[in-house]
C-alpha cells in the first residue's frame, strides 16, 4: 500500500464510506490510475473521463471486497464490486478487468 499517514487514512475512509457505509477498511491504494475502455469495434482502447485514487477496500456485507477510483476529473467515481463476474490480468505496468457488463 502507498505510504499514507494514519490521518490520511482515516480521512480516505471517511469519505468512501459516505458512498458505502458498510466499508470497513482500506486494504490497497494507489494514487494515480486512469481508467480506459476496450471498442472493440476500434480495436482499441480509449480513455474515459475517470482519473484519480484507486482505493481496494473491504466490506462488512456481500460483496465483502471491492474497488473505487476517486474521480479527479469530475464527480462520477468509479465504483466496482468484486465478485465472480470481475475477471482480472495483469499487463504490467496495466491492470486490466472485465465485468459482466
């Protein structure tokens, strides 16, 4: 997990829990990510307007694990549960995921 002070912390999991209460813990974070789609039609992979913190976080109810990216470009996060639709591979430096939809 990135360095970040005690306060810091808490404050993070204050904000996120205003969106989610049953958070309960921050387990990952990085501070810069941007969030690109795949058009397949394209074939190719376009950035959207969503770039900011990724927070990986924990739950108290289903799904107990789950990922945010705190939006700096505008006020629509990304809010994403993990569950058995997430698929994951990592191409570093990506990191990439596919969902249901």
């Amino acid at each position: 997990m990135e360095s970040l002070s005690r306060a810091g912390q808490e404050m993070s999991l204050a904000v996120l829990k205003r969106h989610d209460p049953y958070i309960t813990s921050i387990a990952d974070l990085t501070g810069q990510v941007a969030l690109y789609t795949f058009c397949p039609k394209a074939n190719q992979w376009e950035k959207t307007d969503i770039e900011g913190t990724l927070f990986v976080y924990r739950r108290s109810a289903s799904p107990y694990h789950g990922f945010t990216i705190v939006n700096r470009l505008n006020m629509h996060n990304l809010v994403e549960p993990v569950n058995k639709d997430l698929e994951f591979q990592l191409h570093e430096p990506f990191l990439l995921y596919r969902n249901a939809s």
